[in-house]
C-alpha cells in the first residue's frame, strides 16, 4: 500500500538536504526546501533539483521543488528535516521551530554529542525525532550525485513511522531507540576518522602509524567518555572496534582508511570535514563532566602514597569534609583559578587559615568578597604572589629603598610569557577564555607587576593597550605533542601598560606571547638619576624563573656589575620562603588577600582602560 502523502519541509539546501528531497518527492510527498546563498538561488533558478549517476556522468536529469530562503511557520508541516550541522543551529532557529504547528514533527539529522535534552527542553520531547543520514552525496558540476548506503551501517531514525516512510521513498533505514547513545558513539568515532581523514588529505597521503594511533585514541577517549556519561557504545562492531579490541585494530583500521584514494581525495574532507571535527570536538569537551579527576578521594589517596603519607594523611573527596575536620587548621587550594573561589569560600567560613595561588579568584568581584570575608571571619591569608620572595627581587628593593639608584625616572619591562603563542598545551586549554581569569594579563604579566610595584611602588595612573591577535588557536596534546583541534580564544595574546608611579618616574610593562625569537624573555630596567639596574631571565616568568641582577652608576663609561645575590636553586624557592615567613621565619614576606585584592583591582583598571581608550587608578 501507498504511504500517505506527507508535507515535509528541509532546511538545508546542501547534498545530504537534496538527496532526501529527491527521493521523497519521487516517492509523492510535498517536499520544500529551505536555502540560502548560491544553492537556494541555484534550486530556484532551476527550478528543481539537478542530478546525475555519477562524477563524470553527462546526462542530467531534474526534480521539481520548491526552494525558498525561510520556513514558514503558518504551514501544516508534517515534519521538519533539519540537514544541517549542529553548530547552525541557532537561537532564532530554535525560535522558528518552535514556532511550527504543535503537530508539526522535527526530525534532526546531524552528528551531535550534546545531550539531547537541549532539543527536548525546548521543543517537546513527543515533537523530536533524532536520525543519521547514511548518505555519499556531492556536488558536481551544479549536479546532486548521491547514494544512500544499503549495507552495514545504513540511515537511522527514532520514529517507526518515519523509518517506513524513509524506507517506502527508496532511503533503506533503521530504527534505533537510543540515539543519544547511538550519536555519542558515532561523533566520537567520527573525531578519530576525520582527524586522520583531514591529516592525509592536506599532505595527499596516507598517515603514518604514529598519527593513525594519535586519531584512535581520540577516538577511545570518546568512547571511554560515552560510558562515564550513563550511554552505551553502540552499535556492537563499534564497540568491539573501539572498546573490547586491542589498540592496534582501531590504529590499523585508520592507517588503511587514509590510504582509500576516494576518502583521501574528497572533496568533501578539507571542505566541510575539518569544520565539523572541530565543532564535534568542542561538544565532546563541553559535555564531559566538569568535575577535576583529581578531586576524590582515590586520587588523594594515591597522592598520599606517592608521597609516603599513607596513613598518615587524611584524605578527602570534597571541600566542604576536608574543612569540617578540626584538625585541619589551613587549606591549601593550589587549582586551576576559575576554583579557586568556590573552595577557598568555605574554607573561609569555617575560619582555617587560607593559601590560595595566584589569582586569587578570577575576577574582582569575587577577589572582594573573598578578602571581605577573610577579614570579617579574621582568619590568616596567603596568596602566592611569590615573586616578591625572590632574592634579585627583593636586593633592587632595597637598593631602590636606600637610595643607590638616586631620583627614580623611568622603568620599563619588556618580556614574552611563553604561554599564548600560535600554539596551546592542552592542560592549558581552561585559560583561553578571558572570563577564567588565567590569562597573560593575570598570571606571567600580573606576577611581574606585582613584583615591580613591589620594588617601586604602585601606579598613580595607567592606560593599557591588550589585543587578541590570534582569536583561533591550535591546541596539542601536552603528552604527544600532536594536534588536536583548533578553537576560538578571547584571553588577550599582546598586553602593553604605561603609566606614571605614585613615587614618581614613568613605567612601561610590555607582555607578549609566545618565545622571543632573539633569546630577550626578559628583560627589566630601572633608570635613577645616580644608577640603573637590569634584570633579566630565560622566561617571563619571574615567579619561578630566576632573574639576574647588574647594577651601574649613571655616569659614563660605567659597566654593568652583577649584584651579589643568592639565585634560587629551583621553581619552589620562592614559595618555601614564602611560606617560611607565613611561619614567622626567614627573610621573607607575606602577601596577603588585601594585598593580591589591590593587584585584582589594578587588573580590572587595565581591562578599563583597553575597553574605553582612557587613563585609569585604582587605588
């Protein structure tokens, strides 16, 4: 028997969007096709959609359908067909389709790794259909060429009814009641697959072993993450491919893909594939838990053990257990900063003594509240502002102190952070957005500040320039050092500060990203009327990396002398005496969250002054 005519509506005017409209316009249905761009004006100039047998083929045949540029919602759809890629999917769309006759169905037809509830919340679960299209469809030549697949994986659909009618038009499908699961497994297989497909398309060949088994452990890393999340790893040959199999299965099962002359040189694969991977990476990241695997109490129990305190520490899973014990008198929050005010606040209200890293929080709102609180509840605080405790940091203080360098005039700072160069590691991935707060302002450039209005006292004013001159960049495996993917970043990659000092003389702070190509990281200058001093390091980084010191009268013919300083004998000098002094011992100083509250607001009068082109204070 005949299926009942249907009226469907597509939005997507691309090859998968005109393959379905072909078949079920053929099939009876009232098909219309909603555009944009060069293909809606190309459906409506002929009138159809134009397709032939194949890439060389001459003889080309057309099917009638109406092609316009938006759906309107006052019809009585059928069903919407969605053939578009998630990241498409917009408000204003969502608004659109949720505009659509109560009756009307939405069947979504794209790779997708979000949960599903997106869809649901907003539409109506009754309304949402999910599906895959099993299609090889291109262009060529302004003519459809296209195929849906009738073997081993085929088009799937979680609505009976639309599986028959799919089916009844000549589209052999499937239905599959967990497509959340289903989904999730194919984006993450489909992460591997591209990022091996793209590889060998840009140099014209197959991947090295290497790289195949680079993409195939994305790949399990996906599938592992499919799991965490409650669904199942479907459907059984991907999970025996990908789960149960040894590595090698999957690695080798790539290698040879990469070497199929006909996925090597789609089209397709630099065109659209590159785009997708990266946008089907960002929802794998976004939906993974945001909880730090290191915040339980089997992973502080291993890192009691490799410390040698089994049994000697205790160990918990949460902030709120580690700071009802009584016997815990300080917490030590040592995270990455958008944390950072979610464990140091209780730890606060239940009156322990707090260090926390540098920033203190990732924004001065939450710096405020947060040393508003240490006050009110008159517990100790130490924020690790630790370039302070640096021997060469602390000798120009006293030299400047008494009087050695004369009259100050100017100071300048010029130095390259490492971080934020064309490429990113990805355990630092977290700081690409601004709103972090980990970024080259706050962290390299925000210690070394600190450090200089430590020596020579706080701005009475400042004008900043930041710019983000790379808003895309490449992220790297930390371990392997391969790429994988490219995303969008808001933290600034160029910062520059000028301004006068409240003791008098001008500074000038310039911050850039990446290694400097002529060796100079760091490099600190202090002009006086009787001497000049100059710091410099191998990185700009002066928290941890440290800085020599010289020293030279300002009269002619004087040379630079090194200044007799203890240099620290690695990364953790400056915090042990740090900590030392938080004891009540050694030589050095103890900053406080009043003190790192009064470089949070200095940050915020740099952020100010880049936004509106004017001169800021902050004290």
């Amino acid at each position: 028997m005949a299926a009942e005519k249907k009226k469907i509506t597509i939005i997507g005017a691309g090859p998968v969007g005109c393959a379905f409209a072909v078949h079920l316009v053929k099939a009876g249905h009232e098909v219309t096709i909603v555009g944009r761009g060069q293909r809606l004006a190309g459906l409506q100039a002929n009138g159809g959609i134009l397709t032939k047998e194949s890439e060389k083929a001459t003889e080309i045949s057309k099917t009638p359908v109406v092609a316009v540029a938006s759906l309107d919602t006052a019809q009585p759809w059928d069903l919407v067909l969605l053939t578009i890629t998630e990241h498409q999917l917009d408000e204003q769309l969502f608004a659109t389709l949720k505009a659509c006759p109560k009756s009307t169905e939405i069947l979504f037809m794209f790779n997708t790794f979000a949960s599903l509830d997106r869809y649901f919340d907003v539409l109506g679960k009754e309304r949402c259909i999910m599906g895959f299209p099993a299609i090889l469809a291109s262009f060529y030549d302004g003519a459809l060429v296209h195929q849906f697949i009738n073997f081993g994986q085929i088009t799937i659909v979680s609505s009976p009814e639309w599986r028959s009618i799919f089916s009844s038009a000549g589209i052999k499908c499937v239905h599959e009641p967990d497509m959340q699961s289903w989904l999730r497994t194919h984006a993450a297989a489909v992460v591997g697959f591209m990022s091996a497909a793209v590889a060998a398309a840009k140099r014209k060949s197959g991947v090295t072993w290497a790289e195949a088994n680079h993409s195939a452990e994305a790949a399990k890393e996906g599938f592992a993450l499919v799991q965490k999340l409650g669904n199942s790893v479907t459907p059984k040959l991907i999970y025996y491919i990908g789960v149960s199999a040894p590595s090698f299965v999957l690695t080798g099962l790539l290698w040879f893909l990469t070497r199929v002359p006909s996925i090597r040189n789609n089209p397709q694969v630099l065109q659209k594939w590159e785009r997708e991977m990266i946008g089907l990476a960002e929802s794998i990241i976004a939906a993974a838990p945001s909880k730090d695997d290191n915040s339980s109490i089997a992973a502080a129990e291993k890192a009691a053990a490799k410390y040698n305190l089994a049994g000697a520490a205790a160990c918990y899973g949460n902030i709120d257990s580690l700071v009802k014990d009584p016997n815990v008198d300080i917490v030590a929050v040592s995270v990455k900063v958008p944390q950072h005010y979610k464990l140091v606040k209780p730890a606060l209200e239940a009156k322990k003594d707090v260090f926390v890293e540098w920033p203190l929080a990732a924004n001065l709102k939450e710096a405020e509240e947060l040393t508003a609180l240490a006050e009110s509840q008159k517990v100790k605080t130490m924020v690790g502002l630790q370039a302070r405790q640096n021997s060469s940091i602390r000798k120009a203080r006293e030299m400047v102190k008494n009087g050695e360098l004369g009259q100050i005039l100017s100071t300048t700072i010029v130095a390259h952070a490492m971080i934020f160069g064309d490429r990113v590691a990805s355990d630092f991935e977290y700081a690409l957005p601004v709103e972090h707060g980990a970024n080259l302002l706050t962290i390299p450039a925000g210690h070394t500040i600190d450090a200089l209005c430590y020596v020579l006292g706080e701005f009475k004013d400042l004008q900043a320039t930041l710019a983000n001159l790379r808003p895309k960049t490449t992220i790297f495996d930390s371990k392997s050092g391969n790429v994988l993917r490219i995303i969008d970043k808001t933290s600034h990659d160029q910062v520059s500060v000028q301004g006068n000092l409240e003791r008098g003389g001008v500074a000038t702070v310039v911050y850039k990203s990446g290694m400097s190509n002529t060796g100079k990281n760091f490099y600190w200058e202090i002009n006086g009327a009787e001497g000049n001093l100059v710091l410099e390091a191998p990185m700009g980084h002066v928290q941890t990396f440290h800085p020599t010191l010289k020293f030279a009268k300002a009269e002619k013919g004087a040379e630079l002398k090194e200044a007799p300083v203890e240099p620290a004998s690695d990364f953790s000098v400056n915090v042990g005496l740090a900590w030392d002094a938080f004891a009540g011992k050694g030589e050095g100083s103890v900053t406080t969250s009043k003190d790192a509250l009064i470089r949070h607001k200095m940050i915020d009068a740099i952020y100010r002054s880049n936004e509106k082109g004017t001169r800021e204070n902050y004290l």
